[in-house]
C-alpha cells in the first residue's frame, strides 16, 4: 500500500506490488490518492508516470499533441525495456497505427474504419453467431469445461478470421502466436513470436494478391498496391495489428466477465432474468475490468502539468483506464459490480483519435458470447473456488489463466 502524502512537493517513485497483476485495484486505488499524476517505477525497472484520476486520463487521451503514441518521443529510452523495448528493435512494430500519431494514424484508420462501422458489424452478427453456436455444441454433452481453452479462446480468434478473410484451419497457429507475443516473459522470446507472426502475415497478403476476395485483407492489399495509400512497409504493419488487436481484449471480455458474473451471483440472476440487460452488462463488466490494464502507454512530447504535477517531457506515460473507470468523482459506488448502472461514460476503449476501432464489434462479441453462455447453460457455475482462479499478465493487458466451470 502506498503511504506518502498527496500533498508532499516531491512524489517518490512508487514500486509496483508483485501481486498487481491479479489484483490490481488497492494498488491503483492508493495511487488516486496521491494525486492525479504519480511516478511509478515498472517491474522491468523502467520509470513511468500514471494517471490515474478520471478527469486526467479523459483530458490526456484527447490530447495526442502532448501525450504521443511515438516512442521516439520517450528519453532515456535504454531504459524502457520488454514490450516497449520491442517498438525499438523491430522497425515495423513502430509503423503500425496504434504506435502513430496523426497524419500517418489518421490515414490508416480512414483505410479500415468502414470495416468496423454499424453496417459491417451488423453484417457479421449471423456468422458470429453461427461459430459460437458451433461451439456451444462442442461443449453440449460434457458436464464441466475449461472456458478457456474451449470458448473463450477460439471464438475470438474465429472473428478476427471472419474479418480478415483467413482461413479458420489456420487459426490455432496465428492465435498461439499471438499469445506467445503479448505474453513473452523475455524480449528475445517476444521478438521471435514477431518474425513468426510477420512470415504469417505476409503469406496471407501474398494470397490476397493473387486471389482478392471481400474481406479486409484484400481491402489493404488494394490499397498498397492501387492506390498507393499504405507502404511497403507499412501494409504489414496494418496487417499485423489487425490480427493481434482485439485478439487477447476479446479472450478477457468473454472470460473474464463471466467470471465476475459468476462472483456476483445477484447481477448474474438479473442478467438471467432479463436478457435485455446484456448491453448495459458488457459495458458494467468492461468499466469494471477493462482488459489494458493498467491502461495505454503515451509519450510526454513537453512538460505537462496534471493538476499541480509536472510530468517531465520525454517521460513514459500510462494513461491508467482501470484507476479512472472506478474514480469516485465519477461513477457512484465504482467497486461494487452494477449491470444495472445507469450513468457509465466509462473509458474502457479510450477516447479521441485513438478510441477503440473495434468497440461495436467487441461489444457484439461480448453479446453474443455471454448472452449464449447463459441461454445454452443456465446452471453454468464455477467448478473450482474462486480463489483458485489466477490472472496472467500479458505487457499490459490481463486474462485467465483458466477458467474452469461446470455446465450443468
């Protein structure tokens, strides 16, 4: 627990606990205390500021002149190691959108925005639902099921397919990947799931391009080789993220949220009760636990001032959505688990340029996954106690190791 003083004229840095990963709140918590702005040193030792204050992270991610996603904005940066160390090594992790700022950001998601917009998610909805349905079935005849590995995992990994045109066979060995990658515990090991991924993916444009078909692959490949809108070097990278992006949100949306429905079982009986409640459920679950945890990472490009604190130029900043989605000044009561809630202006996709492309469709996700869960197994509990249940770390976003449950 931190213990200095909001008031003190210099904040100490801060160590992060080591049980942060699987229970992240009192840490964060304390750290609202002290004020909207607090240095934190990382476990690998790299220094850091977080915000933590509602107000101060909205303000922060609609700032993306002081506050860049360009890391060539951080210094000291053989400091700054693991996954931010990655951006440095590998050239093309530095091109991809969500590592951008304007006007290279801008004209990449103008290219995949239309993808994500309310018709062409809609338009998803029955395959969703026909693959999770698919998997439903799988599970029907067995009495206890590792969610997982048996829903959680492939069922995102199956969207992104539908999205980008990817063949499903090859879903288990982009998906491993993807999961090697963000939760690499050495860089070395992380770099190599990289030049896997990068073989991958370039295989799959090299197919685009010689059989282009109505999906969002073929859509970039177009756009590099036609018009002329994305690099050489620059249609992998965009690739590359696509595939990657929602893929370990996804798996933490759907298993994660059924475990907090199933710690609370009132909200699960109303939501069983109501289906109707669904959506104001995915977005309660989201705000209780957003999957970045703590948040996203910026770059000061100045000296910024956080209510009263200078954040030195150069530094490495966490905008901490988990800490703001459970401020006090914003949202009555922040830790009790509320799918009934009716103000959530929550923070779980970010805000500004660089909101969430993919919220309507992990929105969906999270509809039809756990709306189906409930609907094909109403007795769906927990097969083990939950303290049993451990988070995995993975650079900044978090799931279940496993999720064991019984099904009837």
């Amino acid at each position: 627990m931190v213990t200095q003083k909001a008031a003190e004229s210099e904040l100490q840095p801060v160590p992060v606990p080591p049980d942060f990963g699987n229970n992240p709140h009192p840490f964060l918590a304390s750290l609202r205390e002290l004020g909207a702005a607090v240095p934190v040193v990382l476990p690998d030792g790299t220094p850091s500021w977080w915000i933590t204050r509602y107000d101060a992270v909205d303000a922060a991610l609609n700032d993306h002149a002081r506050f860049s996603n360009e890391v060539h904005h951080a210094v000291g940066r053989e400091e700054i190691k693991n996954s931010q160390a990655l951006i440095r090594k590998d050239p093309m992790l530095r091109l991809v959108m969500i590592n951008r700022d304007p006007p290279d950001h801008t004209r990449m998601r103008k290219l995949v925005v239309q993808a994500f917009n309310a018709r062409a998610v809609d338009n998803l909805r029955p395959r969703l639902e026909r693959l999770a349905e698919s998997l439903f079935d799988g599970m029907s005849t067995e009495d206890e099921v590792e969610l997982v590995e048996r829903f959680a995992f492939p069922f995102p990994v199956g969207v992104i397919c539908e999205l980008l045109g990817i063949p499903h066979e090859d879903s288990n060995h982009f998906g491993g990947l993807v999961t090697q990658l963000v939760g690499a515990g050495k860089p070395e090991d992380a770099l190599s799931a990289i030049r896997q991924l990068k073989d991958f993916m370039a295989a799959k444009l090299e197919e685009k391009r010689a059989a282009p078909g109505d999906d969002v692959l073929s859509g970039l490949v177009e756009a590099a080789d036609e018009h002329n809108l994305l690099s050489e070097d620059e249609l992998p990278a965009h690739a590359l993220q696509l595939l990657t992006a929602g893929h370990e949100t996804s798996i933490y949306l759907i298993s994660g949220g059924m475990f907090r429905l199933l710690q609370h079982p009132d909200q699960l009986a109303a939501l069983k009760k109501d289906p109707g409640l669904l959506a104001g459920a995915i977005d309660e679950l989201l705000r209780f636990d957003p999957p970045p945890i703590p948040g996203v990472f910026r770059y000061a490009t100045e000296d910024v001032e956080v209510d009263g604190v200078t954040v030195p130029k150069g530094s490495l900043v966490i905008l901490c959505l988990a800490s703001a989605n459970r401020d006090s000044t914003k949202f009555e009561d922040p830790d009790r688990l509320d799918i009934l809630r009716r103000q959530n202006p929550h923070l779980a996709f970010g805000n500004g340029i660089h909101y969430c492309l993919g919220a309507r469709l992990a929105r969906l996700e999270g509809t039809i996954a756990l709306g189906g869960l409930l609907r094909r197994f109403p007795d769906i509990g927990l097969a083990v106690p939950p303290e049993e249940i451990r988070w995995r770390p993975l650079h900044f976003l978090q799931r279940l190791d496993r999720l064991p449950v019984r099904l009837r």
